[in-house]
C-alpha cells in the first residue's frame, strides 16, 4: 500500500539514502558518480562510488567544466542528423542566475554514477544541500531562481524543458530505471510491474524539485507491483522495477 509523504514514511530506497538535515535539506549517503572524470556527456559509464561527505565537497576542476559545455551532445547520432547541444553540461558546478538559468531540466540515457545536487551556497557542507539524487535512465530536476548552485557529476546533458504539454505523446509502457513527466512521458492511468525482486521502488510527485514535500505517495515493491497516475500527478519516479504497463 502507498503511503503519503511525511518525515516519518517507510523506508523506501530513496529514504534509506537519504536523511535530513537543516531545514529539509535532502542528503542522498550514496553519493555515486562524485569522482567520475569527463562523464557523462562523453559517453563514459565507469563511475566510481563516494560518499556523500566527498559529494558535497566534490568541486575540484568542476570549474573547467561551463553550462555551455554541452558540445559532447551536439555530435551526430546514428541517424546522422546532430543532437540539440545541452542546456548545461553532465558534469560541472553551476552559479543560478549567472551560469545556468532557473527552470526544469532532463537527462536522459543516464546509467548508474549520475549525481545531482541542488544548494543553497557554495560551501560544500551538508547542511548547503537543498535536494540531490542519484539518477538512472531519464531524470528531471527544477532549479529554483532562488537555488544558488546546481551541481552534476556523471551525468548525461541537461536540457530545459517547456512548462507545458502540448504536443506530447505520452507512452503507456515505460522502463523501471527513470524519473517520468505525467501527460508527456508517460501517459494517466494505472500500471502494473511484474515479476519484482527487492529493491523496486517507485515514487508519485508533485513536482521535480525532489524535496520530501514533493513526494505524494511511495511504496517499495516485491512481486508486482501497481500504481495509478493521476492527470494531476507531476512525475513519476521508479528504480529497481521490471517495466511499467498500462493495465486501465
């Protein structure tokens, strides 16, 4: 059964990597993807793990890396046609405002290693952290006007994203690695994943600011697995899952 986000709800794998500090601040312990060199963007899944100690003290040679760094994504893909260059690079620390943008942002193709993580200053501390997580497959992350820095580790590129839905064509089976927008990646309804080992995960949101407000509702899945999306859910999260079907 899910249940709703509060301080004190089950122990999903996101919670048991994550705790609080501060006002809220989210600390994933498993920081994976702090010590990746070149990235992301490159192509490169050979991350190495760290700890979130190191995560958050993760800046040395950051600073070569800009929000323009996306080149690595301009180059031809299979079908010879380029690829939209990166709104900010997979591995780099960002000032809001100055380097990058406020606003959604996507990555996608990310294998294990990807890091992100938003702060409040550019301190390092635990206690600077806002939100962070480690990403697999499709990822979606809102940097508020109010953030200060935006920091990426082994990461695919980022892309900003529109606010609204017009034009999509939302799917009806997704991948059980990856962070979906409701109504444009995956479409309303209920969706069932089979076959579960320990480890499924899946997360209902009200927006991608990763944030423990964020979270509507959670459940850690062995077996198969259900959950039903409603038009009005923001995203929806899962890791560790068989593939998510349309079921009604």
């Amino acid at each position: 059964m899910s249940h709703h986000a509060n301080p004190h709800k089950q122990r999903s794998w996101f919670a048991r990597h994550k705790v609080l500090t501060g006002a809220g601040a989210l600390v994933v312990i498993v920081g994976i993807g702090a010590a990746v060199g070149g990235g992301g963007d490159e192509g490169e899944d050979k991350p190495t793990a760290s700890s979130s100690l190191e995560q958050g003290g993760a800046g040395k040679g950051a600073e070569k890396d800009t929000a323009k760094g996306g080149a690595q994504d301009g180059k031809d893909g299979k079908d010879g046609k380029a690829k939209k260059k990166a709104d900010i690079s997979g591995n780099g620390t960002f000032q809001v405002g100055s380097d990058i943008k406020p606003g959604t942002y996507r990555s996608t193709g990310n294998k294990l290693g990807c890091y992100w993580e938003r702060a409040k200053d550019s301190s390092g501390g635990l206690d600077s952290i806002l939100a962070n997580d480690n990403a697999q497959g499709s990822s979606y992350v809102t940097v508020k006007a109010d953030d200060k820095i935006f920091k990426t580790r082994g990461c695919k590129g980022w892309h900003r994203v529109a606010e609204d839905k017009t034009g999509a064509a939302p799917q009806t089976q997704v991948s059980g690695n990856g962070m979906y927008r409701v109504g444009v990646d995956i479409a309303p309804g209920t969706y069932k994943a089979e076959g579960n080992k320990s480890g499924c995960y899946w997360e209902r949101d009200k927006d991608a600011l990763h944030e423990m407000d964020s979270i509507e509702a959670n459940e850690n899945v062995t077996g198969s697995g259900i959950v039903t999306l409603s038009p009005q859910d923001g995203y929806f999260k899962t890791n560790g899952c068989a593939d998510w079907k349309k079921a009604g």
